[in-house]
C-alpha cells in the first residue's frame, strides 16, 4: 500500500473532553476523540452552523482518523459536579461573540449535572478523507484549523488548547503508521486506530471495539457505530 498524507492535529490543555453516551445528568468522557466530536471541531473550524446537518453527515462519512495519548498521568479524571438554577431571560457566552439567550420556562430548581474531564493531557490526531474528492477539500480543513472562523475548544466550552492545534502533515500507508510518524516515540503510548487500517493483532493492538461514536446529525441522535483498535505504538518494536 503506497503512503498518504495525513493532517497532524495536538489537543493538549488543562482540561480536555472527548465525549461518552451520556445518561440523564452524567457526562463521561472517552479516553480517545469520538468521530463526532472531530467533525464538529473541523465544522466550527469552517464557520458551519448546527442547521447544516448535511454538510456535517458527509465530512463525518469521509473521515477516518487514529489517535495516540501523548502525555497521561493516572488519577487525572476530573469530575466536575455543576449546579445551576437558570432563569427564563439568563443569557450565555457562546463562541460566535455574542451572548444567546435560553427558549423555554425557569427552572424551578437547581439543575444538576456531571461532567467528567481528562486533565492536563496532551493527545495526537491523524487523520484523512476518503474519498479525497468533495468539500471541503482535506486542504481546506487544514486552513480552517489553522486559521478558525471561530475560537476551537476541545469537546466542551470550558476545553481551549494551550497551543497551536495544527502541525503539519505526516505520511503513512494507514492510520497507525501515520501515528508512528507524527512525532518521536520514548516510551509505550496508548493508541487507537480504526480496523483494517493498522494492524489487529499483538504486541500492537489489543481488542477491537465496537464504538457508537457516528452521530446522525439531522436528529441530533449517535445512530451509527464503527470498529476501531485499541493498542500501543513502541518505540523499538518493528511496525508492520
């Protein structure tokens, strides 16, 4: 398989959140980015609004992307418990620059919720379209990361990059050579990488998953899943 180019992104920041199946008030986190969460960072990148389900549904079917854990510490889950008690005419910050106000009634109690954050994580993305042909372009979407029509967080609001997210470009045949290649490798590093683009057996990958990451952006529902490896990359073992 001859090598392709792939788009090189670091998430590092204080606190990062890459989203898990949320039930009522608890919001998890996912050890690596969720498809979703990737293609709504690139849509906002882009200056796309919710409404365009369309464009989102098509960038989300074109991508594919691994992911590597650069920098982790045990113990540094953030749980964070939020209480609220919201008036019918409070108003929020949002990342257009202007404030949006709420629909609906008061609430007539405290509204509660949890959230769950990785703290003081650095994470590298590589990733690719395919097919290649369609818009935006792979090119495109590098411009817009590195140059956001609006500011980028990294799964929630609270979620800024201390750096620059973009870092170039790697080559690679697959996902998990494009991971080898972004950046020196010192030590074992937690990795996934989507099935069949990388290799599926020891000492590299661990299990295969099943993952329900693949929103349908027309409802606002994750309808779809995907198969992706979880493994390591090494610093001295021969890569496949």
């Amino acid at each position: 398989m001859p090598n392709r180019s792939w788009l090189h992104l670091l998430f590092e920041g204080p606190l990062l959140a890459f989203g898990g199946v949320r039930v009522d008030q608890f919001g998890p986190t996912r050890d690596f980015p969720a498809a979703s969460m990737l293609v709504g960072l690139i849509g906002n990148a882009l200056g796309w609004e919710r409404a365009d389900s369309e464009a989102h549904q098509c960038l989300q079917s074109r991508l594919v992307f691994g992911a590597r854990r650069e920098r982790e510490f045990v113990g540094s889950l953030l749980v964070d418990f939020q209480n609220a008690k919201l008036g019918r005419y409070e108003r929020g910050w949002t990342t257009s620059g202007a404030p949006v106000g709420r629909a609906g009634a008061s609430y007539k109690s405290v509204h509660r919720r949890e959230r769950h954050y990785h703290m003081d994580l650095a994470l590298r993305i590589v990733l690719r379209l395919e097919p290649q042909e369609g818009d935006p372009s792979i090119e495109e979407i590098a411009k817009a990361i590195e140059r956001p029509a609006r500011p980028l967080y990294i799964g929630r609001k609270p979620c800024l990059p201390t750096g620059q997210i973009m870092q170039g470009w790697v080559t690679g045949k697959d996902a998990f050579s494009a991971l080898v290649a972004a950046a020196p490798i010192e030590k074992p590093l937690r990795a996934v990488w989507p099935e069949g683009s990388g290799p599926g057996t020891q000492p590299f990958a661990d299990q295969t998953i099943r993952l329900t990451d693949v929103r349908n952006w027309s409802t606002g529902i994750h309808a779809g899943s995907r198969n992706v490896v979880e493994g390591w990359v090494h610093p001295s073992r021969p890569h496949p």
